[in-house]
C-alpha cells in the first residue's frame, strides 16, 4: 500500500472530500472555493504537461504551448518516470476515458 511522505489527519480529510464529490460541477465549485486562480492555472497547466511529456512531445516545445518553465517540466517528468504513479494513473484512465489522445492528432488540413 502506498503511503505519502506528507500523509496527515488534513490530508486524508482532503483526500475524503475529493473522493466525495459526485460531479464535474461539485468538483468546479470546490476549486473555486478553494484555490487561487493561480493555484488552479498552476495544477491544469502541469497536467497539460504529463500528457504532453507521455506523447514525447520536446521540452521546448512544451514550453512553448503551456508556458511552463523548463524546471517545471522537467519536475513534472521526474514524476511521470520515478513518482508515485498518481500521473500515470490518472493519464491512463483519462485516456481509457477517452479524454485524452495518446499521440497528438495531425492536422488534416497538412
């Protein structure tokens, strides 16, 4: 069983309320009360990342796209490579979901 380094009485009760909600709305209006703008732009845009680094797309062209600092991506690699999983996990149901592409899709009009 996984354990977190940072596993607390809080942490778990954050991880019970996530767990909680039932719907894509429930999960905004969390956020919103929650998080910062810049705390939310900051967890969407590394997210946009992992999927970006899974489709093997380059660094600069990452940064490029997202706006991400390269320390940024190179964190967000360290985790898809060496983490806890969470980043897999949730990329591969997002794309079972279909929510996500594995590959970057073409532009047709090429």
């Amino acid at each position: 069983m996984f354990t977190p380094r940072w596993k607390n009485e809080q942490t778990d009760l954050l991880m019970e309320a996530l767990l909680s909600l039932q719907t894509r709305e429930e999960g905004y209006r969390l956020l919103e009360d929650m998080l910062t703008v810049q705390e939310l732009k900051s967890i969407t845009q590394r997210l946009e990342v992992a999927v970006l680094l899974r489709r093997k797309v380059t660094y600069q062209e990452i940064a490029q796209r997202t706006g991400a600092s390269t320390a940024t991506i190179s964190r967000v690699n360290r985790s898809l490579q060496y983490g806890a999983e969470g980043y897999n996990l949730t990329l591969d149901r997002l794309q079972q979901a279909g929510l996500i592409q594995q590959k970057e899709e073409k532009d047709s009009n090429v």
